[in-house]
C-alpha cells in the first residue's frame, strides 16, 4: 500500500495536479492539508471518478484536512480528544482528521504554525503538540501513521540554513522536544532512512526564488508506529511536484508499505 501526505496550499487551485500525482504514483491514500475551503466547496467529482472516496474538515479559507483513499474510510474522526481551540470565539479549527484506510489508521495533521516565540498562537502550538501526544500513545499498538505538516524542523540538517531561523519558530528547543517526544514514545520517521541527505527539504517559501537555489525546510513527515515502521519497504520526497507553475509550496511525501 502505498501512502503519501501534501500540504497543497488550496485543493480547489490544485486539483488538477493533486488527480495527477495520485495517477502518476498510484497512491492508495492521500493525506491532505492546508485544504482551504469548507468541506461543501471542495471539488470531489474528479476524485470520485478515480475510484476515492473522500472524508474531509474544513471551516473556512483557512487551514482544512482531508484523506483521499481507495482502499477504505473507516472510522473517521475529526479531530483528535482534548484537541486544544483557538481565537476568539475559541474554537477547534479544521488541523486533524483520522481514519482506517486498508487496516492502517492515518492521521492527516497541520500542526499550528506558532508564528513567532513570543505570540499567543506559539503557545497554543505547543499545547497542540503535547495534547496529540497524549493521544498517540493510546495509538502505538497499532497500525498507525501521524503524517502532514508538523512546522517543526527537528535538527539543523532540517532547514537550510540555522542562523537564518536563530530567533524564529520551527526551530526552537521546546518545538524539537515535543516533536522528539513522539519518536521517545516508540513512532519513528519512516522517511528519513530513505533520505539521509541533509538537503532533502519538503517546503520553499516562494520568496527570491526559494526553491529554484534549494533554501528549503523539512517540516513534512510521516511518522509510523512500531509495527507500521517495520512494514515500510521504500519512501521519498516528490520533490518534482514542488516545480512548476501553479505549484504548491509544499512537496509530497510518500511511503510505501509491505
């Protein structure tokens, strides 16, 4: 089975390539974020001819998850229990969305960005961080995928250059710690043993040319429980997907499972 995860920076702009990454690499289950649109206003049509089905959250233009799979939807959840809110009103925004697809439960996340240190919304990202761990835990004795954007660079070889990032979020001790408490608990990055470079980004802001001089982030992975790890055969960054116009500012990632 093979599954893959993409922040597409708005379905309904990128429909078309998402149909033609899911053809061209014969994806069984797509986790998608950054969704932007209400679940009413996604364009599915084309999917459904594809033989997906889809399970989707979102509230409005902003954030949004969904999983696209064609090898089952089984038990969807939106969002994930003690899921922290946000904003006033204090709501849960559209960042989780659970389901069994083919016997593996996934988890299409889009961890909080934080903005900066000393913002409110740094805080709430890494309460976000603790309470999803919380819940992992209970989540280990199975098949089980946390993928999507996390907005967390775990080691220096993660972002293209540190000193850029000295004072900024995604890099800063407390944000490694919580995403290290995940791999503490028994998940391991099952993409990274098929991708030792310390090159190998997964986002390019598409400012002067980011991308095109390789000035990157790995902020997008797939972390797999004991028994899914041991199952991954082959995993990559479709780093192609990210060229292009009308390109997202994220690049796929996909594992394949034995």
């Amino acid at each position: 089975m093979r599954i893959a995860t993409w922040n597409v920076n708005s379905l309904r702009s990128r429909i078309d390539r998402v149909e033609a990454f899911l053809e061209r690499h014969d994806v069984d289950v797509l986790a998608v974020q950054e969704t932007k649109a209400k679940v009413d206003q996604l364009p599915l049509m084309g999917l459904q001819s594809l033989g997906y089905e889809v399970a989707a959250a979102g509230t409005s233009q902003w954030n949004g998850v969904a999983l696209i799979s064609r090898v089952g939807l089984e038990d969807v959840q939106v969002g994930f229990e003690g899921m922290p809110t946000y904003g006033e009103p204090a709501e849960a925004e559209a960042r989780a969305i659970g389901a069994v697809c083919g016997g593996v439960r996934i988890w299409s996340l889009y961890v909080p960005n934080g903005r900066k240190p000393a913002d409110p919304h740094y805080v709430y990202k890494l309460d976000w961080l603790a309470r999803l761990r919380d819940q992992a835990k209970g989540w280990l004795g199975e098949d089980t995928a946390l993928v999507g954007d996390w907005n967390v660079c775990p080691t220096d070889d993660d972002v293209f250059d540190p000193a850029q990032f000295k004072n900024s979020t995604h890099v800063t001790p407390a944000e490694r710690a919580a995403f290290q408490g995940f791999l503490d608990d028994g998940y391991a990055d099952v993409v990274r043993p098929f991708t030792p470079e310390p090159d190998n980004y997964t986002y390019w802001d598409y400012y002067r040319q980011r991308f095109e001089r390789n000035r990157g982030l790995r902020i997008d992975f797939i972390l797999g429980s004991p028994s899914l790890a041991g199952r991954v055969s082959h995993a990559f960054i479709d780093r192609d997907e990210r060229a292009g116009k009308g390109a997202s500012d994220h690049a796929p990632v996909v594992a394949d499972l034995a």
